[in-house]
C-alpha cells in the first residue's frame, strides 16, 4: 500500500523540464523555418505572437524522410497543454499519453491540433493566418 501511495504522489507531483519555444517572425503573413533545422526527428516548439498578443505556440517534428508533423502545441482532450518529447517519444504534457509519430498532423485524440504548412524552397513554411485562427485555444478565456 505504501509503495501505491508512494507511485501514486510521484505522478502527481511529477515535473517536466521543458525548454521554452522558440519565438518566430512573418515575413508577408509566412513563418518559414529552414527544413534542415527540424530535420532530426526531435521535437521542436516554436511560436508566434498573434494580433491580439497571444502567443501561439506551434510544433514540427520529422516523421519520416518524408514527412512532417505539424500542429499547434494543442490538442481538443487537453487544450492547451502542450507535448514535450521523452525518450524519443512525444508525450502530452496533461494525460502523459504517448502519441504515435505517424498520426501527428492529423484530427483525433490527444493528436496535436492540425497545422496546414508547405514545403517551398527547402523552407517548411506556415501562414500566421492559419496561426491566428488557432490563438483562441492559448487565450484561456
């Protein structure tokens, strides 16, 4: 029983350090990140400050060698929580669910809120107008 109790208060207080994301800048309504600086198949977090100062905060993950993941740091179960990335896994920050690689950029579950992005010119490239659609979910109004 001490031990349940122990495991138990561990999660419950357990923390995650997590480096801050990194702030972007719109050239022309675009955020475009270099495709080579996300290459690595490691999580990276980003945002962008929105109109209204809300920082939208958004994730690229390499999924394959050919594919990206891309989403807003959110998801519908959770809101805006956040994904951090353990052992070469992306986990949710709130449920600690594990999500698979493959699925991130697409609805359903504890999956990263869908971001649209275009790769142009080795740039991965994403419009703010797309990232203020999304700035509702980091208001917390």
């Amino acid at each position: 029983l001490l031990a349940i109790h122990t495991l138990g208060r561990e999660w419950a207080e357990r923390s995650v350090e997590i480096p801050p994301p990194t702030r972007m800048e719109a050239t022309d309504g675009v955020i475009g990140l270099v495709s080579n600086t996300v290459d690595d198949g490691h999580l990276h977090r980003f945002f962008y400050e929105a109109s209204d100062g809300t920082a939208v905060r958004f994730i690229v993950i390499r999924k394959s060698a050919t594919a990206f993941g891309v989403g807003l740091d959110a998801c519908d179960v959770c809101g805006p929580t956040g994904y951090f990335e353990r052992d070469g896994q992306v986990i949710c920050l709130l449920c600690d669910v594990v999500m698979n690689k493959s699925t991130i950029g697409f609805p359903g579950g504890c999956n990263p809120v869908p971001l649209a992005w275009r790769l142009e010119a080795g740039k991965l490239l994403v419009n703010t107008s797309d990232l203020e659609a999304g700035a509702w979910r980091f208001r917390g109004d």
